[in-house]
C-alpha cells in the first residue's frame, strides 16, 4: 500500500465572506509580499465533517464534539425515571473521564470544560456505564474500557483529537488539511447594505431601518491535504474497509463542499475545477510553492499552469511519486476517477 495520499484543489469561489476573522472580514494572510483571501483548516474540516457527504458515506461512524456529555447522560438517566440527584451525580462521574467538570456551582456542572470528540462507541459505552452508576452499583470508571484508542469514529480517525485530562487516549490525525489561500492577490472590499421597514409609512423619512457592511472577497483558491493512509487504518482498529470509506468521504467533500459562512448572503458554494491527486510511500509536499509569485494572467489557466509546473520541477529534482491522476474541469478526467484512483492501494 502506498502511504501517504496527497490532494491539491484549485476551487474558485465567487464574492464571499466563508472564514471570519474576529472583527468579521474575511481572513487573509501575506504571502509573496501580497494579500491573499485565506479559509482555515479548522473552518474546512468542520464543514467536511458535518457535510451530507460525510453523513451519507459514513453513517454511524462521526463522532460529536461536545461540552455536553453530561446533558445528554443526565437527560437519558432521568428518562429512566432515575431521581435528580443520582442521574446528576452518575452523570458527572463520566462525563468527568473526558475533560476537566466545570464547577459544581455552575449553571450546568455535568458539562466539561472543553471540547471533547467522542466517538459512537465512547457514547454508547458511557450510556451503559452510567446507568449501572446510577442505580448504585460500584464501579471505578477509571478502570474500565470506555476511551477507545482506536474504534470506528471516521472522522476522529482522520482528524485526530486531543483529551487534556486522559492523554493516552489522544489520537494523532492521520489527515493534514493546509488553510486555502488564493493563487493571486485579492483586495478585500466593503459591502454597505440596507434594510427597510416593510411598515415604515411614504410620509415618514426615506431612511433604512437599519445598515450594515460586511467584508467580502473573491478568487481561486489552493488548498493541499496529506493523508497517511497507515495511519488512518490504525486508527480505525486496522478496519480497511472502513478507511477506504473515509478517504472516499474525504476526496468528494473537499472537491465539492464549502465553509458555511455568509452563504445565505452570498450564494457561493463551488465545486474544485482542477484537482491533482498524488501518491506514494516518499516524504509528501506541498505545492503551495508554486503561487509564491501571484498568478496575475488568466487566472485559472495561469493557476493550473503554475500548479503543473512546479510539481514538474519538484519532480525533477526529488523524484516523482509512484503514481498520480489529474481532472480538469471542462478538460479531462472526473471526480469519480479521482476516487477511484485514492481507493487503489
């Protein structure tokens, strides 16, 4: 099997405002010495994860994170006629394996701290535990088997996870997802908008009821994602099938969903024009180098060419890997070659 499976995306979207910086304009970042329109990694794989593709191709195998472990215990306890306190106590106890408990003063004291992603398997394990708990049974919690370091949660099997007070349960991604960034330079501009008071009489000032303005931005964005594929099998408990699922959830999700951000304001949902698929057992690389310099003329032509010219190169110099396949929109291949290309060992 060839272990790393390396995507480059070239997607253009349309004016958008998809990945938000705290003051509200799109995210941005310099790169050769000029603005380029930037989406995150964390804002790409949430909306990968909670996509109808992930859902549709990976039923029964996403994870949730969540503060809220403890709510969902204390709510099903009480469903089973459990009293408050007992239900309140046994939910605490587990929901405490995954994080640090908020203060048992707090408005919700059966809540973590911080974000946990939990898998199908830790769900349905915490359930069966705390309803033992609950109806007085002695059970140490931290003896049994309720973190996995490897199950069928696809999506923590991918995307990796942090568990600050349990770090042996800890799961290294097998997915490296780079922030997207436009192939040439990109002026972030203002949009003043109004909105009118449907009741608002003729003989009453013409004024808006209410104005605004929101940053936007457009252009054609590379976006690169590694995957180790021997990794992603280890974190599904060696179930090959199942990382093959993924990766195939994976490769559609990223060549056809987007951030959510401002999309009812701004329609601008897109699909990948071009992408590059690569593959091999040698140390991946980005191409990213190949748009250090802005593509300033014919933009997606002079993208995909500057993209094919630096992989050339790099090939050149380095070696090639073992094998790769392509798809240009309106060109040549498709989506589902792609997939059935990162499905090959």
């Amino acid at each position: 099997m060839n272990r790393f499976l390396q995507l480059h995306l070239l997607t253009f979207y349309p004016p958008a405002n998809l990945n938000r910086d705290d003051t509200g304009r799109p995210k941005t970042a310099i790169i050769g010495g000029v603005n380029r329109l930037r989406i995150s990694s964390q804002a790409l794989k949430r909306a990968w994860r909670t996509s109808d593709v992930f859902e549709t191709k990976l039923e029964h195998h996403l994870a949730q994170r969540t503060q809220r472990l403890g709510d969902v215990l204390n709510e099903h306890l009480q469903k089973l006629g459990i009293d408050t306190p007992a239900s309140k106590q046994a939910a605490r106890t587990i929901a405490g394996i995954f994080g640090k408990l908020k203060k048992e003063d707090d408005a919700h004291p059966e809540r973590i701290e911080q974000l946990a992603f939990i898998s199908p398997e830790e769900r349905a394990a915490a359930i069966a535990l705390a309803e033992r708990l609950a109806v007085g049974e002695k059970i140490d919690p931290q003896a049994t088997e309720l973190l996995r370091k490897s199950d069928g949660a696809a999506d923590v099997a991918m995307f990796g996870r942090m568990l600050a007070a349990n770090p042996d349960y800890n799961r290294e991604a097998s997915v490296q997802v780079a922030h997207a960034f436009t192939t040439h330079a990109v002026a972030v501009e203002d949009d003043f908008y109004t909105a009118v008071d449907d009741l608002k009489l003729p003989s009453e000032d013409a004024g808006a009821g209410f104005i605004g303005e929101a940053g936007f931005g457009a252009g054609i964005f590379y976006l690169y994602v590694c995957i180790d594929r021997a990794l992603l099998q280890k974190n599904l408990g060696g179930n090959a099938d199942l990382a093959t699922e993924a990766i195939d959830a994976l490769v559609e999700a990223a060549a056809t969903v987007a951030p959510g951000g401002k999309q009812a304001s701004f329609a601008s949902r897109a699909f990948a024009h071009y992408v590059l698929a690569e593959k091999g057992n040698g140390q991946p690389r980005t191409l990213a180098g190949a748009f250090v310099d802005p593509v300033k003329a014919e933009q997606m032509a002079g993208s995909v060419k500057a993209l094919r010219k630096w992989r050339d190169d790099l090939n050149q110099a380095y070696g090639a890997p073992s094998g790769h396949a392509e798809f240009l929109a309106g060109g040549h291949g498709s989506l589902a070659e792609i997939i059935a290309f990162c499905r090959a060992p």
